[in-house]
C-alpha cells in the first residue's frame, strides 16, 4: 500500500499537481516521507551528496519540502516571517 501511495502521489507530482500522503501513525509517516525523498533523489531532484542537516530520524536535503507541524514564533522563514503549523 505505501508502494502504490507514493507511486500515485509522485504521478500527480509530475503531471504537476499537488498531493497529500496521509497514515495511521507517525513509524508510516517516517516510511511514507523517506520514500518520497529517496524517489526524488532517484529523479535527480534532490542531490544527497549535497548539502543536508539532520533532523530527528531524517536527514533533510536542500530541495527537500517540508510541511511544519505547530507554531514556533521563535523560528523564522527565509522571508522574516513566524513558522506557522501547515506552512510549506
């Protein structure tokens, strides 16, 4: 099932929509997110010789998109603006 879910939203992704990924529980999302990184990098969107920090479980790439979580007035956007729960 997670196979055929990243294997639909990268199809989406390169018609040029948007998708969403949804799971049960957070070890599915960590498995659904590492998926879609490696699928990107095998595309050649991501390099991961590149440069990268790591961050809990991930290793997070310059390119990679990530969605936040919660609100966090003391972190900042490359804009000047608060990082907001949802921001992409």
């Amino acid at each position: 099932m997670e196979r055929a879910s990243v294997a639909a939203w990268w199809e989406r992704r390169r018609a040029g929509n948007k998708g969403l990924l949804m799971s049960p529980t957070n070890e599915a999302t960590e498995r659904l997110n590492q998926r879609c990184q490696q699928t990107r990098i095998n595309a050649d969107e991501i390099d991961p010789g590149g440069r990268h920090i790591p961050v809990g479980a991930y290793q997070v790439h310059a390119g990679d998109e990530i969605a936040t979580r919660q609100n966090e007035r003391r972190l900042t956007t490359d804009r000047g603006e608060m990082v907001r729960n949802r921001a992409v």
